[in-house]
C-alpha cells in the first residue's frame, strides 16, 4: 500500500484510540485500556519509523 493511504488509514484508529486513552485517565473506562493504547502507540511509532528507513 502506499504510505499516504496507509496513513489515511491509521488517523481515525489513532484519533479512537487517543479518546480511548484520555477517558482511562480521566476514569470512565478502566485505566488499563490507556496502558495498552500507550504500548500500541509506541509500537506503532517505532514500526512507522523502522519504515520510514527502510524506504530511504
């Protein structure tokens, strides 16, 4: 796929998941979902810029 309709892809699974992430803090939903969202997201940061060097 291309990287631009990749990144088109992931914005609403990240913008979900940054929503997801401020009610865990906040307290409505349990703090262990904004535990994991911040494991995916660093994962997800570091196999987007193993990427991004990889095309290089």
């Amino acid at each position: 796929m291309e990287r631009k309709k990749i990144y088109r892809l992931l914005l609403p699974i990240v913008i979900i998941l940054a929503v997801l992430y401020t009610l865990g803090l906040i307290g409505i939903v349990a703090f262990t979902v904004s535990y994991y969202v911040t494991i995916f997201m660093i994962f997800l940061f570091i196999f987007l810029r193993w990427e991004a060097r990889m095309k290089r």
